[in-house]
C-alpha cells in the first residue's frame, strides 16, 4: 500500500516523536524543515528530499513548511 500525506507546519511548530510507519520520504514542497531521529538530525529546504530512518522520529518547521510525505507499507 501506498500512500501520501501533504503535511502543513507553520515556523517553530513540530510533529512529535512517533514511531516510523513503515518505508517513507518526506519531500519538502516549500521551506525548511529539520528531521530529529534519536542524536542524528537533517535539514532539508525546498526541493529536497528526506529519507525517513526506521526508528522514532520528529519533523520541526523551522519556517514555515509545506511537506508531502509518502509511506510505502507492507502486509
């Protein structure tokens, strides 16, 4: 199963830590975001993309942000 998610964030907001739900890439639409996963993080701007790790994470705007997130899921 496939499927996309268009996430909205406006600067200083977060998605808090969550578990990953199966493979997923967050492309960024517009602005920049930061991707905390344990004591690693990756910033991402407008255009990039983010390869979502397989272990707790969170997603902070760090301006305003539009993110559209695909999640490939199995069984």
């Amino acid at each position: 199963m496939l499927r996309h998610v268009l996430i909205a964030l406006r600067s200083g907001s977060c998605l808090s830590e969550h578990d990953n739900p199966g493979e997923a890439t967050a492309l960024v639409l517009q602005g920049h975001v930061e991707l905390r996963s344990g004591t690693d993080s990756w910033t991402a701007g407008t255009g990039d993309l983010l390869v979502i790790p397989p272990a707790r994470h969170s997603l902070h705007a760090i301006e305003d942000s539009a993110v559209l997130l695909t999640i490939a899921k199995t069984g």
